[in-house]
C-alpha cells in the first residue's frame, strides 16, 4: 500500500488534516471540541509547536503548523492518539477514529501562508455551516480579527498585511471577506507530489533534503513526481542555452526539433502531464505531445547524435543533493 513519505525539518511548516474513520464523525459535541484543543494546548507545552491557523469541522480537521523542531510525527501521534483515547472512553467505543494516517503537506510560507490561512477559515462558509466566517466558532479566524485564541499565533500571517496589529486586523478581515460568494480555487490544488506546496526553488530545495532510498521504495506514493528534479520552465531554459535560442526562436515552427528535445526531458524528468507540457509549449494539445513523444522515442533508438544530445542533458540535470 503506498505510503506518503514524511519530511521533517527544523522550522518547516505543514497543513496538516485527518478525517473521520468511514468519512465519520470526530466531533459530536461542544465538548469534543474544547477537549481537542485541550489536547493542542498539551501538545504545544510538550513539543513547542506554533499554530498559525486551524479550523475543527465535524468529521475531520484542519491545522496549519509550525515545528520549530523536527518532531512532527511526535506531535500528531500524541494528538490523534490522546484525541482517539478520550472518544472511545466517552463514547464506549472501541478501534480507529481516524481514517488512516494523518496527511501533511509541506507549505512554502512566503508564497502561500497568507492565502491558504483564507482558505482555511472560509471552509465552514463553503460547507453552508455559517454564512459568515467568525460566526463559525471552532476555528481560529477570532484570534485574527479581535485576538481571542491563545493556541494561535497570528502575527506572521497578519505582519503581511501591515506592521501595524490594528491595522493588519482590518486587513484581513477585508481580505477573507473578499473571497465570500466567490468560488476560489483551492491552493491545495497546486500540491506537488502529494506533500509539497511552494514555488519550484521551494520544492527544489524540499526534494533535495529527501534521500533517494526513500524515493526509490515503491511503496512510497507520488514517488515518480518526488523524483523529478527539474521543472519544466527550467528544461526548457536549459533546451534554449545550449542551442544558444531564444523562448521565442524555440515556439517557432521551424525548431520542432528542440520542442520534441524539451517534451522528452519534461516526461523524463519533470513528471508533468501532456496537457501541461502542451501548454509550456506555445499551446500544443496533449495528443500532439503524445505524438511528439513517441516520435523522439523512436529516433533515440537509431539517432546516435541524438543519444548524445540526450544524454549530455540527461547529466546536467541529474538529481543533486545537499
């Protein structure tokens, strides 16, 4: 069964969620939810973790998490567990409450700590729970407006807005309230590889703190994109300084030849879609990189310079550690 690897470091920050066993409930009372920031606050004390953000739904939770030590496994098993053991004791139930292993997601802050905090606080809004965001009340959206949430630390995300407290207060409050009666894509839709969400120096940097034995199990999911070491607005870069072209001279219709240069090492080393390549490439359909593809294919296999060619790429953009 694939399994999401786990990337710990000092200082990284996740958004981490767990869901219900069964799609269940986790929360069935007022209770239950004061319990479980009982037990984030026991945690806090325990593992000196920061909370930027969370919202408790009834049948799962999300939090946006800061570990300022490399414990996160630590801290989630203390919290999922100690959650678990009070719900089977109070409600007379035995076995898992949780739907399999929590899932984090590795968050670049200067690109998405801000939007993704939105986001989260608008998700009872978007389940129609409330209309309105701080008429939800188990979530950390009060803390940002009035400061009424001593599990939450809001000065990262609202120092964004403005280095006056007041005035970023506002700002926020305006920022959420902006996104109401708009249907937002999720940022969690740009998620790389299962775990990462960041720009490419962000995930570049994430992927090479990942030892390849732990990308080369194949129990370990998404393990094809975590093994990708380039992007494609990169190889294209590279496609262009070696020929000594411009991005332009590259969309022309006379240099199909380094399109299809471009398509193989995007299949081979960035792990994107036809579709997405097409686009990258001026707007070619994905059946056309397809058909790219499986030509450039074909010539390797006859084309001795072009096994050159390909290999000369294929060592410079081989996957470096450190």
């Amino acid at each position: 069964m694939a399994r999401p690897l786990r990337i710990e470091y000092e200082g990284a920050l996740y958004h981490v969620t767990a869901r219900g066993n069964e799609r269940g409930k986790i929360f069935f009372t007022k209770m239950d939810y004061r319990k479980f920031k009982e037990y984030l606050a026991d945690a806090q004390t325990k593992y000196g973790f920061v909370i930027h953000c969370y919202v408790l739904m009834t049948t799962h939770y999300h939090i946006l998490i800061e570990t300022p030590d490399k414990n996160l496994s630590k801290i989630m098993h203390h919290l999922n567990s100690s959650y678990t053991t009070y719900i089977n004791i109070k409600r007379k139930r035995s076995g898992h409450l949780f739907q399999g292993r929590y899932k984090a997601i590795l968050v670049d802050r200067d690109s998405y700590l801000l939007e993704l905090s939105r986001y989260m606080h608008l998700n009872p809004v978007r389940a129609k729970m409330v209309e309105r965001p701080e008429a939800y009340p188990y979530s950390s959206y009060d803390a940002y407006i009035s400061g009424n949430d001593e599990l939450v630390t809001v000065i990262p995300v609202l120092s964004i807005l403005s280095p006056n407290v007041v005035a970023a207060r506002q700002k926020y409050r305006s920022f959420v309230e902006s996104a109401l009666n708009v249907e937002m894509e999720s940022p969690l839709k740009s998620v790389y590889g299962g775990m990462i969400l960041g720009s490419s120096s962000f995930i570049k940097d994430t992927l090479a703190q990942i030892e390849d034995e732990m990308l080369n199990r194949e129990e370990t999911s998404h393990r094809k994109a975590l093994q990708a070491s380039q992007g494609g607005d990169d190889i294209i870069s590279i496609v262009c300084e070696r020929h000594e072209v411009t991005l332009v001279d590259l969309l022309s219709t006379d240099r199909n030849d380094l399109r299809k240069m471009c398509i193989y090492l995007m299949k081979r080393f960035a792990a994107l879609t036809n579709r997405r390549i097409g686009e990258l490439l001026g707007g070619m359909s994905g059946f056309a990189v397809a058909k790219a593809y499986q030509r450039i294919v074909m010539d390797l296999k006859t084309d001795i310079s072009l096994r050159e060619e390909m290999r000369w790429f294929e060592n410079k953009m081989s996957r470096v550690k450190g």
